[in-house]
C-alpha cells in the first residue's frame, strides 16, 4: 500500500510493539519492530522510515544512544522520533527534547496518546 508511511517501532516488550503497531495502522502506518537499539540501527541500515517510534530503558542500546544516532546522521536525522517511556519526569523528557526527539508520550500509552504526539508530524 504506498499511501501507508513507514514506522520504524522498537521496543524491548513484545505486547508494547504490537500495541503501538495496532495503534498505527489505524493512523495509517505500515510497521517495522524492532527489540532494541542495535536492531533498529541495522534495520536503519537498509531502509528509510517516515517515523521512529521509541522506548527509552532498553537492553544493548538504550533509547537515548538511538536518538542520538539517528539525529546525527546524515541520512536519517530529519525522521521525527517518537519517544515512549515509563520515566515521567521533567529531566527526561528535557533530555529528548535537547537530544532531537519530536514527541515524548508516557506509559501507558492510547491511541489518542498518539494522535496527540503526531499532530502536525505530517501535515
């Protein structure tokens, strides 16, 4: 379907992946998972992504070392980075903000949690 945008989702728990999957394709996303920051940094790699979608507290590369990749590289630092967290404080979401991150929802999230986030993304 080329009208659907591409969604890079990487979160460590399986259940988070498919719920935000769930919650894009009705936003009209077609998805890619990923378990951790290593494996969206190879899947990086290979294709180019319209939005990444990503928890912070993950095992082999965290959430803050993606978006700091992604935003310094030359290919993918205009994707806009979702950022998902339990962590609801000032200094965290400040941390994302200073680091590139576009949106910061905290856990649990909803489908309107989303909505909210992506207003304006892809206008």
């Amino acid at each position: 379907m080329a009208d659907k945008k591409q969604v890079l989702i990487v979160d460590d728990m399986e259940v988070n992946r498919n719920a935000i999957k769930t919650f894009l394709f009705f936003l009209k996303f077609d998805a890619t998972l990923a378990v951790d920051g290593l494996e969206a940094k190879k899947l990086l790699e290979t294709k180019t992504y319209d939005l990444i979608v990503s928890d912070i507290e993950m095992p082999n590369m965290n959430g803050f070392e993606l978006l700091a990749f992604v935003k310094k590289s030359s290919v993918h630092k205009n994707i806009p980075v979702v950022m998902l967290s339990t962590l609801d404080s000032p200094e965290v979401m400040e941390r994302c903000k200073k680091l590139g991150a576009s949106s910061y929802i905290v856990k649990p999230f909803t489908k309107e949690k989303f909505e909210t986030a992506l207003a304006g993304l892809f206008a």
